[in-house]
C-alpha cells in the first residue's frame, strides 16, 4: 500500500489534528518544529510557524507536543526542523529526547548528509541532486527517502512538478529504498498522480491550511487523499 505522509506544524492543538490525520488514513505524521528563517518553506507553514512561535512555541513545548501526539497515535512520528534548532539544543540531547517523547525519525532540511551522522534522519533528494549526491544520500538514509519534487519552497500548486517522474526514475535506479514524494501537492488529483510513481505521498502546505478549519475538516481532506492513493496504486 502507497503511503500518505501529513505535515502538522507543533501547537497545542496539534496532538487532536494529528489524531483525526491518523483517523482520515496518515500513515506517518510529520511534526514541523518552528524555526524563525525556515528557508525550504513557502508562505503558508512560514506564516503558520510565526504563528506558532508567537504563542511561545520553542523546542521544549515541541517535544512534548510530539510526546501528547504519541499518546493518542501509534503511526510513525517525524520530527521536521532546521539544524539551528539542534544547534542550540545540542544534537544528542535532541536525539534522545525525541526518541523519549515517541519520535521515530528525523528530518532536518538543512543539515548535509555528511555531518552529524548521529542524527538518524530521512534524507531529502531534489531535481537538482547529482547522481553522486543521491548515492550517499540514499546509502545513509532513515528509511526512506524525501523527494523534493520541485525547485523552489513548499506550498500548494495547480499541478504536479513535471521533474518528479525524472527524478524518480533517477533514484529508482541507484536504490531500492522506498521514495515519498513531496512539496506542491494539494488536491487528491495530485495524490494520486505522485502515487502512480512513487511509494508515498507527502502533503504539507495544504494540510496545514485546512488544518485551521479543525480536526473534522482536516480528517475529511485526509480521507479523500487516502481515497484517491488507494484508487491510483
């Protein structure tokens, strides 16, 4: 079965949201941790990672968002942030204390797959990747691995990257790891364009925009993703 990955920026109300994701068919939650110069993000989770820095939302009320998400699901929970973020924690300590409130993963946008190898975390691979770099990238992955389906910040668009097919065949051919396909998909048209080629589907922006109408709203767009992936695959 294709996967469907939704993207939650970390607020009080995030546990009920992620819930009613899981509910409407999430397979994995990723938990945006707010950062004050989110460089890979479009307007839409930059405004709503202001927002949640605003309301006093700093690591330590993250983390423990993540540990309130644990109690209530039992899919996989990824961490999303920046290496500023793990940089003013300190790495190891940051490591252990995700795993301690339920994180089964990491992916830090901006930290190369070089350094901190500690950091166990999910890859991200993009158009613009040399062949050299998604070799190490998929060699040193957590799982699987991020594909970045556009040049450019996330955010809705009207159709699917027409890069994404290239670049899934580019990657297919140096791993057998699974590939998730994210950045610009919105609708379940585009969910299940990306499910016809890859092994997972990511949403973020939009999910975060229906996200603000409540849990109900969020679990009824999750639904139809997981609808349309299941019809595709």
């Amino acid at each position: 079965m294709k996967k469907l990955v939704i993207y939650l920026v970390c607020e009080p109300g995030t546990p009920e949201l992620a819930q009613a994701a899981v509910e409407g068919g999430a397979d994995i939650i990723e938990l945006g941790i707010p950062f004050s110069d989110p460089l890979a993000e479009g307007p839409t989770i930059r405004l709503a990672s202001e927002r949640a820095l605003s309301r006093g939302m700093r690591t330590a009320e993250c983390l423990q968002v993540i540990a309130d998400v644990r109690s209530r699901v039992d899919v996989p929970l990824v961490p999303m942030t920046y290496a500023a973020i793990l940089e003013a924690w300190g790495y190891d300590r940051f490591v252990a204390d995700a795993q301690a409130a339920g994180a089964t993963s990491s992916i830090i946008v901006d930290l190369p797959v070089e350094e901190h190898q500690e950091v166990k975390r999910i890859q991200l691979v993009a158009p613009t990747s040399t062949d050299a770099r998604i070799e190490i990238c998929s060699a040193n992955t957590d799982g699987w691995l991020y594909l970045v389906s556009l040049t450019g910040t996330t955010g809705a668009r009207s159709e699917v990257s027409p890069a994404l097919a290239g670049l899934v065949d580019r990657v297919r051919a140096k791993t057998e790891k699974p590939l998730y396909a994210g950045f610009g998909i919105s609708t379940p048209e585009h969910a299940a364009t990306v499910a016809r080629l890859a092994d997972g589907v990511v949403v973020g922006s939009r999910a975060v925009q229906v996200a603000e109408d409540g849990p109900d709203a969020l679990r009824d767009y999750v639904r139809s993703l997981r609808t349309a992936i299941d019809a595709a695959s």
